[in-house]
C-alpha cells in the first residue's frame, strides 16, 4: 500500500512540477533578454567605519527589475543564471556597471581615493580567466585606482575551487584590486586556508553576531572570530548590523568596520550622495 501512496504522490505533484519547470525556463528567456535590454540595476550598501561612521565604501547590489513581477532579488536569479549559463554575462554587467559609477561619484568630487566599491562575483567568475581581463579593461577605460575596487567571494566558491581558482586569485590580485572573503563563517571555515589565499579581508557572515545584543554569550565569539581573523593577518568586516547595540558592541570590541541596515539599507544610486552628505555633516555619528 504504501508503494501505490508513493506513486499516487508523485503523481499528484506532476502538474505542480512542470509548472515549476515551465515557469523557470520562463524566467530564463526573459532574464537573458533583459541582460540585452538593460532590466538590472545595481543598489548599493554603505560600509561604514565604526569609530567614526565615515563611509568607506559600498557593496553594489543586484537587483532585476522585472516588467510583471517586479523586483526579483538576487538569492532568487543568480541561481537560474547560474544553471542558465549566464552568470559571466551578468557578472561582467555587473562589474562594468559598477566601476562606472564609481568613476561617476570621483568625478562629481563626492568621495576620495580612500572609497572603493564592493563587487559580488560568482565561483564561475572566478575560474575564468576571461574574467581577469575584463576587471583589467573596466579598470583601464575608466582610469579607477584598483584599490578602490574590491571583489567579494564566497569562502564556499574559494574552498570548493581547484588550483585554476587560486592562479585566477592570484591574476586579480596582481591588477591590484582587493579581495575580500564573502559569508565567512558559513562555509567550511578551514583555517588552515585563510591563511594561505591572496585575499585582504574577510566579510563574517550575518549569522555570526544575530545573537550580539541578546545572548550574553555572543560578544566571546565576536571576539575570538576577530583574533582569529587577525591571527591569520586578516581584517574583518561585520555584516549584518541592525541595531545601535550591534554597533556599538562592535566597535566596543576593536572591530573596524561593519554593514547592515542600521547604517543604511542597500540604496539606489541616487541616494548615495545624500548619504555622503549626512556623513560628512555628523562624522562621528555613529562613536
Ligand atoms: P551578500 O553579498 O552577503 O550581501 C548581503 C546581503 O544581506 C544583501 O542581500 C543585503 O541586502 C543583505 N543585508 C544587508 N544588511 C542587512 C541586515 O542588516 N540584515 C539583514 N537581514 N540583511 C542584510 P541581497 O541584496 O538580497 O543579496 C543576497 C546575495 O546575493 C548577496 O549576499 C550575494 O551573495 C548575492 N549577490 C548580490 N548581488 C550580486 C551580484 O551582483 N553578483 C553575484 N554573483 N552575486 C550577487
Ligand atoms: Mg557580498
Ligand atoms: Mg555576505
Ligand atoms: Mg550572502
């Protein structure tokens, strides 16, 4: 009986599946038309410098603005593009898009040579080594410093890389942009590793200060994670701050930099130099 219970359920879920299917492959065609026709747009986040709240940077954002659905965010398509083959497409849209605007605030006079933009790139990204070239290009015809942009990866996307993955590490590193290690904490946090990638910074993931603010046991881990980070001649950047006791037991504890919504949720760019302009009014807001 329940070999026939078993049958009947898939059998009822069939319609349900090719719904799925058909709605996926749906999506597929129309984000890689709008890779054509310019239906991304990129928010962005600031990163803030805890002991005295000056931005130093922000981390662009993807997001598709879809003509039925609306938004869609990024934990939703970057996926699809992935398994669709069009993740190179939209990380180089992404990359162009960015250090463009970038080379726009420079020349608006808005931020210095000490701002950088963070950029989300993908492990697909990172084991093509037409990529390197790309950053390389985007670099040359807008004239940006390299240090001003920083790449963002996931530990899980370094970890699970082969040797190409770390000569590609290698490559980016060698045009001078920074690298940063993205979600730190929720991969496979090997240690003997962080301290051998070319990387500058790691980013430690949300779920690791969730608790800082309520559980009287947290701020010992924040505090071992850093020195740890340290350890490995590392700097950290906490993500994920909401509230102003997150900050400020944060800052409390020596760590230098952090992102979340209590500074600010991910804008549009227009939006950026509003935020600029709060910073530089009350520059030390946040100490
Ligand atoms: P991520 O790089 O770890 O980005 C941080 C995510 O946390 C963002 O979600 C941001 O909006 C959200 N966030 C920021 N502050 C807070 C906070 O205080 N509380 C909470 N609960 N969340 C906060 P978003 O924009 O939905 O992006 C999700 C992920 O999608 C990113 O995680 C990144 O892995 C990926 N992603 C975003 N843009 C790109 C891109 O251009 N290329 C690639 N390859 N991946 C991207
Ligand atoms: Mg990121
Ligand atoms: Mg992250
Ligand atoms: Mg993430």
């Amino acid at each position: 009986a329940s070999k026939a219970e078993g049958q009947n359920r898939l059998h009822r879920f069939e319609p349900g599946l090719l719904l799925v299917r058909r709605l996926r492959s749906q999506l597929v065609e129309d984000l890689r038309a709008t890779l054509k026709d310019g239906g991304l747009t990129l928010y962005y986040q600031p990163v803030v410098e805890l002991a005295t709240g000056r931005i130093e940077g922000v981390e662009a954002l993807v997001r598709w603005n879809h003509p039925t659905r609306g938004f869609i965010m990024p934990d939703e398509f970057i996926p699809l593009a992935e398994e669709a083959g069009l993740i190179s497409e939209l990380g180089l849209w992404v990359l162009r898009a960015a250090v463009h605007q970038l080379r726009d605030w420079i020349d608006a006079g808005l931020v210095d040579s000490r701002f950088s933009v963070r950029i989300n790139i993908s492990a697909t990204d990172l084991q093509s080594l037409q990529f390197i070239e790309d950053v390389r290009n985007v670099l040359k015809e807008t004239g940006v410093r390299p240090e001003q942009v920083v790449l963002e990866l996931t530990e899980v996307a370094i970890v699970k890389g082969n040797e190409l993955d770390r000569y590609s590490l290698g490559g980016l590193r060698g045009l001078g942009v920074g690298i940063e290690i993205d979600d730190f904490g929720t991969g496979y946090s090997s240690i003997s590793y962080l301290r051998r990638l070319p990387v500058d910074r790691v980013k430690v993931d949300r779920s690791l200060i969730t608790g800082l603010g309520t559980d009287p046991t947290q701020p010992a881990l924040v505090a071992a994670v850093l020195q740890l980070v340290r350890a490995c001649g590392l700097e950290a950047v906490w993500e994920g701050v909401e509230t102003a006791e997150q900050a400020e037991l944060l800052r409390g504890l020596g760590c230098l930099s952090a992102q979340g919504y209590f500074f600010s949720r991910p804008v549009p760019p227009g939006q950026i130099p509003e935020l600029l302009a709060a910073q530089a009014e009350s520059p030390a807001q946040q100490g």
